[in-house]
C-alpha cells in the first residue's frame, strides 16, 4: 500500500490518514508533524523552517525532502505507508517519483479529500483557538489555502494523469469519510497492474 492523501489545510489528511493506515497496518507519515517535531526540538532544520510555517508558506522542497528521505525509505521496504502532506507541489511530485522508482515503490493511488474553504476556517479556527497552533489564526490559514489553491491544486490533474486519483467529499463526518476511503481503496486495489 502507497498512498498520497492530497487535501487543502483542514480537509482532514492527518486524521484520515492515521485511521487508514492503522487499517492496512501500514506506516503514516506526514511532513507536517515531521517539520513541527523539528521545531520542537529546536534543530538547526527546525529553526529553519519555523518561520516559513508560522507564516502558511512552503518549506523548501530540498529540506523536505531531506526530513522525508528516511522515513519514507523504512516504510517502503516494511510494507508501505501513507503520505500526508507530501507531495504538495508538482516538482516535489517529480522529485519523489525519482526516488520511488529506485525503490520499486511508487505511489499508485492519491486520494483528494474535497471540503469547501467556509468548513476549513472553521475547523481551522476552532483547532487555533484549542490547540494553539502557530499557524491556526484565520489570516494564516487563509494565506494556506491560496498556497493550496496556487501551488498544490495542478498535483490533481498530475495525478489525474499518471495514476489513479480519486475524490472523495470531506465534508461530512470523519467516520463516514473513513469508510468511503476503505471502501475506494478496496474497490481499486485488486484491479491495479
Ligand atoms: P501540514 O501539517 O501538512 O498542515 P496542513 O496541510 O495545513 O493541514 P492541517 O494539518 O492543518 O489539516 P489536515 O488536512 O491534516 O486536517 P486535520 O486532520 O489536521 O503543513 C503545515 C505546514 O508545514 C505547511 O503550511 C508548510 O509550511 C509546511 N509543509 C508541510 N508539508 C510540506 C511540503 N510537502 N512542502 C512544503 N512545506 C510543507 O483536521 C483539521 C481539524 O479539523 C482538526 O481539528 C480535526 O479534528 C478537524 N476535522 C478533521 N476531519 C473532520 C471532519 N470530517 N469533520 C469535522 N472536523 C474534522
């Protein structure tokens, strides 16, 4: 199982792909958590990247790259994993190919979770407002979402082209989006090459 969850801020990756990859028993790795543990623990990267996160701006493909690297490889030869977050541009969506196909492992099936901007404030300013995330206030998050709609929205239709991409409505309960992404992944696995 490779799998890419692509999604604009709050559609629900992170809490969609923790459940599915539990699921298939599978690893979950999300650039997002991996940049913020940087952070946390004050590294040289993460001092590097903090500001462009506080701020809703892409980190550097190649430092992503870099944090990715590693995981990635480990969970590929254990079974695989689902990406959240990752790719987020179409020449990280190259650059990641590259690597993948050395592997024998590249991605067969990207998931879109489709969820209109009005719901992704909202959930997005209620998680500020709990948890205090340095990029939860409304100007950020609507800086992220042009960041989604200029930058990662093209990976759809790359996607779209080169390997099976399904959309699937976030916009209703987590458990029901959770059932309707198992049941895509059941109903296209078996009729993959
Ligand atoms: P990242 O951590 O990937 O954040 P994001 O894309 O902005 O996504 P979020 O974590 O905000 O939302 P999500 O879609 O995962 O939803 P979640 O499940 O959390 O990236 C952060 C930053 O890191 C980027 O801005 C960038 O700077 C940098 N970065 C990361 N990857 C990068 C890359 N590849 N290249 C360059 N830079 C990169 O849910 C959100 C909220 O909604 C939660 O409170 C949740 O409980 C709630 N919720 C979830 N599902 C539902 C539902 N169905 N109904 C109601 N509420 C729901």
């Amino acid at each position: 199982m490779r799998l890419l969850l692509i999604g604009p801020p709050g559609s629900g990756k992170g809490t969609q792909a923790v459940r599915v990859a539990e699921h298939y028993g599978v690893a979950h790795i999300s650039s997002g958590d991996l940049l913020r543990r940087h952070i946390a623990a004050n590294t040289t990267i993460g001092r590097t990247v903090a500001d462009y996160i506080a701020r809703g701006d892409l980190v550097p493909d190649s430092i992503v790259m870099d944090v990715l690297r590693k995981p990635v490889e480990e969970a590929a030869n254990r079974g695989g994993y689902i990406l959240d977050g990752f790719p987020r541009t179409v020449q990280q969506a190259e650059a990641a190919y590259l690597v993948a196909r050395k592997l024998g492992a590249s991605v067969r099936i990207a998931i879109y979770l489709q969820v209109p901007a009005a719901e992704l404030v909202r959930r997005l300013v209620g998680r500020g407002a709990r948890e205090g995330r340095t990029d939860d206030t409304e100007a950020v998050i609507r800086h992220r979402l042009d960041v989604f709609d200029t930058s990662t929205t093209p990976l759809l239709e790359y996607y779209d082209r080169r390997e099976t991409l399904v959309t699937i409505d976030g916009n209703q309960p987590a458990d029901a989006v959770t059932a309707q992404i198992i049941a895509a992944l059941d109903r296209i696995r078996p009729q993959l090459p």
